[in-house]
C-alpha cells in the first residue's frame, strides 16, 4: 500500500472516530498492529479529534479492552496524554471504571499515580466510585492519600460526599477505613472536614469510625467566630463527653447543633450568595452557600442553590451530590428534584434526568419549567435510544 493510500485511511471516520481508534476501542489488536506496525500509524495519535488527547490507548482504556491497552503500551504509547475535553488520563479512566488489570498495566509503563486533573487524582476517581481494589492498587503504588481537589477535597471526603448515592455505607466505610491506613488526614478542613460530611449525610457508622480514629468533634478553627461565649465551649465540652462514652450518634448531634447563635451569619451568606448569582459569579456563590452550609447543614435549599452553581461552573457530578443532598433532607421540595435533573442532563443521564423532573412535576403539577425540562430529557432520551452510536465517545 503506498502513502497516499496509507494517507486516506488514516482520514477514514466511523462515527467520527479514526480507523485506529476505532479498533482500540473494539480490542481488535490485530487490526492495531497492521495499522501501526504496517501502516506506521503513530500509536500517540490524536487523529479521532485533533488536538482532544483522546489517544488510542485512551480508547482501549475507555472501552476496557486490556490486549489493546498492552499492545498500545509495548509499542511506546504514552499513558500520561491528557484528554483535553476533561484533563483526565487513562489511569483515571481504568480505577473509576474499576479495570484493575489495566490499571495495573498503566503503572507498569509509568502513569503517574498522582496524575492531576481538573476533578482531582486517580485516587480521587476511583473513591468518587467506591472501587476498593483500584484504590488499594494505587495506594500501593504510593498514591498521596491526602492530595485536595476541586469541590470534594480529599479521596476521603470525596468518599463520603458520594455516599449513599453511589455507593453504600459499609462500602465508603472499607475505604475509608483503606485511606486511613495509608496516612489520610481524619481533620482535614478542606472544603470541610470528614467528620462534617459524614454528619451532613446522615452517616452514623462512619461518624462512629471517624471519631475512633481521632477525628476532631469540635468546629475547626477557622470557623469560630470571635466573641464566641460560653455556649459554645459548653457545646464542644458536650460533644467530647459524649465522643468519650462512645455514644457517637449523639456525638454527631451535638457537632451539628447550637445553629441559633450563627442565624445572622447565616442570613449574611445566604444572602451574598444570592447577590452572586444574580450577578452570575457562581464561584463565589458557591463559596457563600459552603460557608453558610457550614452553620445550618440541615438546610436543604442551601444545597439546592450550591448545586445550581456548581453545574454554572462545570462541575455536574458536584452538582448532583448537592441536589441529592437536598432532595434527602426535603423530599417534598420540588426545586431539589429539579436541580437532580438538571444535573443528570448534564452528564447525559437522560433517563434518570426524566426521572428526576417526573418526581418533581408530582409535587408541583403546574410548574411549567419543570414541565418543560422533563419534555427536553424525554427528547433527549428518544434520541439517544434511536441513535446507539450517539455517546460513542463518551
């Protein structure tokens, strides 16, 4: 086959996707090998969309395909290319979908254990999605248990942010109980600290797991207000006492309540928020609605308006957390249903989306925004169903 053939497969396109890529993602190694080793297509290639870092090996990765990922790897293939679209790697794409055998293939050849991306680390990834063993896998190739990212902070409060949306109690509490053993920091303040999100999630057993590993019951101190009295010493004095019994729901109880003395504040907030939004800076909106989370963790049309801006900024699978935050606090608040679908039409999730705005339209029949959001998740939904290969590069 001369160049100029050589030439015109390489622009050949199945649904968008270059014929490399398109064998990467069936596991087709032989069909690899005669493009790469005959045709000398270059395994870093991003020719499925120029400039996306959406490299062959990140297409084995993404679609599981294990003899392709080590072929890809044998013949130089750089693990560590970001895709541009997210700046995730392959290792984020291998421990969030669980693919241990690939991700162990990927540190074999040099991924960066630790590799940053706009949604934290691999560590972060694969505790966001409760897989256990990808996580064991990367602390064992020494992943910093203690790395912050974006909204959910640390892998341990990414853990317990996600609870029991994506993963179960007992669950989230194997790894904790795995990052805790690897060095991560039970008091860290960052966005929050993991007593504080476990308490906020109604978490009582990894409360309990918390406090027995030296979690800090008293509100850090950062977030004491001066002039302070009395009232509050008497609340933290309560709380230890009750840490120190080992009655940990009450514990837990005490760490949220005295919410009267910081009503104002709490206003105060609310309301910079709001002038925030309306002024469309959603990063600081949301910082206003974290801090005024912070006070009253049982208000559910805090988590409601933090969720709004989380999606503003980006940032669905936060936003999601936030809304069902809300939703579990007041099933009867229809703007909560509302933000969950929102949410889930941004991560393509047409039918829970649909879902999602059906449960909140049974609340409140005559909102027609919520009318109107359930027909386009409906739509959404048809479409994807009529055209299968639609989310072929997701």
């Amino acid at each position: 086959m001369g160049e100029d053939d050589r030439e015109s497969l390489a622009s050949v396109r199945l649904r968008d996707v270059g014929a490399l890529h398109a064998a990467a993602s069936k596991g087709d190694v032989g069909i690899c090998k005669y493009l790469v080793e005959e045709l000398r297509f270059d395994v870093d290639s991003e020719a499925a969309n120029p400039g996306s870092g959406a490299t062959p090996l990140s297409f084995a990765v993404g679609h599981g395909e294990v003899n392709a990922t080590r072929y890809f790897l044998e013949k130089g293939a750089d693990p560590n290319i970001k895709d541009s679209s997210n700046g995730t790697t392959p290792l984020h794409e291998a421990v969030a979908t669980g693919c241990d055998e690939i991700a162990r293939l990927l540190l074999s050849k040099g991924a960066n254990v630790d590799a940053p991306s706009p949604h934290g680390t691999p560590l972060v990834a694969a505790a966001a999605h409760g897989k256990f063993s990808a996580m064991k896998i990367l602390l064992e190739h020494h992943a910093d248990p203690n790395k912050v990212s974006w909204d959910l902070g640390t892998p341990l409060t990414t853990a317990l942010y996600v609870t029991p949306e994506r993963m179960n109690e007992s669950t989230c509490l194997e790894c904790m109980k795995l990052l805790v053993k690897a060095g991560a920091d039970v008091n860290c303040t960052t966005p929050e600290t993991p007593l504080a999100v476990a308490t906020n999630n109604g978490l009582t057993t990894c409360v309990k797991y918390l406090l027995e590993v030296g979690a800090n019951i008293n509100v850090p101190a950062k977030q004491v207000k001066k002039g302070d009295n009395d009232s509050k010493a008497s609340l933290k004095s309560s709380g230890a006492k009750a840490a120190e019994g080992k009655n940990y729901v009450a514990a837990s109880k005490f760490y949220s309540e005295d919410k009267s003395s910081d009503k104002d504040r709490k206003a105060r907030l609310k309301s910079q928020g709001a002038k925030a939004v309306e002024g469309k800076d959603y990063a600081a909106a949301s910082k206003f609605y974290t801090e005024a989370i912070k006070l009253d963790p049982a208000d559910a049309v805090l988590y409601s308006n933090r969720s709004l801006c989380h999606l503003k900024c980006g940032e669905a699978h936060a936003a999601l957390v936030d809304a069902n935050a809300c939703i579990s606090l007041n099933p009867k608040f229809p703007k909560g249903y509302y933000r969950k679908g929102a949410a889930l039409m941004s991560l393509l999730e047409y039918k829970q989306a649909s879902a999602a705005f059906s449960a909140g339209m049974k609340l409140k029949p005559e909102n027609e925004e919520m009318q109107v959001a359930h027909r386009g998740a409906v739509g959404a939904m048809r479409k994807e169903q009529s055209e299968p290969g639609l989310r072929v590069l997701d």
